[in-house]
C-alpha cells in the first residue's frame, strides 16, 4: 500500500540546533517526493522536492530509496523555521492520474 | 502569493445551513484540489477535478459537492452543516507535469455555530 509516514508529531529543538524532520514511504513505483510547509496555520507552501536536489531557507532533503525515507534537515534551527512540516508522495497512475498521499505533518517548534 | 484565490477568507454560519466556497486556480492549471484541515483531523483530501472532470475522491462527506467549471474555476458546496465541519479548506492547484508541485490558497476559515 501506498503511504508516508511522518513518525514525529512534534519536535521541540533549540535555536541554533540541527533539525531533522522524518519521512518514510511505502511505494513499490519510482516517488517523487515533496516537503510543504505551513507557517501560523496559513497556506501551505512547497519548501522542497526531490527532483530540483535544492537548499531552500537551509532545509535540504535526500531521497534515500534503500532506506525509503525521504528526511528534512537544517544544520542551524532558527525561530522562524516553527511551523508544520509535511511531507507528500506524488504519484502518477497508467490512467496519467495524480495522486498524493501526505503524511500526518510534523510540527517543529524552534526555541529561543 | 500563490497565485491561486479562494473566497470568502472567513464565513460564519450556523448548523443546517449550506454555503459555497470558491476556488481560481493558478493560471494554466487544470488541476484543483480540495482539502479539509481542522485542528484534530490534519490536512484531509477532500476532492480533485482536471479540467472539468473529476479525478479523484478522497475523505468527502456526501453532505459536500464540488464542481470545477468551464473557465476551471472551482466550488465545493457544503450542506446540511456541522459543528464538526469547521475547519480550514483550502484548494491548491497543479500543473500536468508528475512533478509538478501544489500551489495553495489562502484558505477560507468556515465557522459553524
């Protein structure tokens, strides 16, 4: 079965700590996997994906297919990185639908 | 900015009633997604169309409907209201390519009283 799971609900770190934010998915397919994050119960917005192999805001994610993870890491946390993080599965069917299975969301809180 | 509209930013109603919310996608895209985000439930997918068709169905109520229209924007029409249906809905947009990431609105905040 599809699916991604985020095993952290909360992670609670300190300014200037790294950050690593889990994601794990089951898709037998090739995933393309994004992160998406919300500040303040706003819009969410697309922080990353693996194709593009970016640092956006400092956040870099690595698709690890023999581990199937999909990890979101900052070396240097930051007050304004608190917010909720998820992360999503992007998957095209034979019929050319998409379809996307989202985690459950992490949310970060960044300490002063 | 998204570059996707949704309105009305906040609607209060009261229990049984029914109200509209609206969706513009970004310009281009086909695709329009509806989810549902309330405090205990997280981001729940409610609905896709493509270019007028629906694609896909995820955790919708048959209370809600939605339809994607000729010029694709967007409605997702809920009746019969609950106290449990407040919550945020946002609708987001995409482009064809597989890749191509989900462009979200702002989000309407509905209130039922």
């Amino acid at each position: 079965a599809q699916r991604v799971t985020q095993p952290e609900k909360l992670l609670s770190v300190f300014k200037g700590a790294p950050v690593e934010l889990k994601c794990n998915y089951s898709y037998s397919g090739s995933p393309e996997l994004f992160w998406y994050v919300q500040y303040s119960r706003q819009r969410l917005q697309l922080l990353l994906r693996h194709i593009s192999r970016e640092s956006i805001k400092g956040f870099t994610a690595d698709l690890n297919k023999g581990e199937t993870s999909f990890h979101l890491k900052k070396p240097f946390a930051q007050e304004e990185d608190s917010a909720m993080y998820y992360c999503a599965l992007h998957i095209t069917n034979a019929g050319n639908n998409r379809k996307l299975i989202w985690g459950l969301g992490t949310s970060l809180a960044v300490n002063p | 900015d998204s570059g996707v509209t949704q309105t009305p930013k906040h609607l209060i109603t009261a229990t049984g009633q029914r109200v509209t919310l609206r969706c513009s996608p970004r310009s281009g895209d086909l695709s329009v997604y509806w989810y549902q985000q309330s405090l205990d439930q997280g981001l729940q997918f409610l609905i896709q169309y493509y270019n007028g068709e629906e694609r896909a169905k995820g955790n919708i109520l048959e209370r809600f409907s939605a339809q994607q229209f000729p010029d694709l924007h967007s409605e997702l029409n809920l009746s019969s209201l609950e106290l449990g249906d407040s919550a945020l809905y946002f609708c987001a947009s995409s482009g064809r390519g597989g890749n191509s990431p989900l462009h979200f609105g702002n989000g309407t905040r509905l209130t039922v009283t």
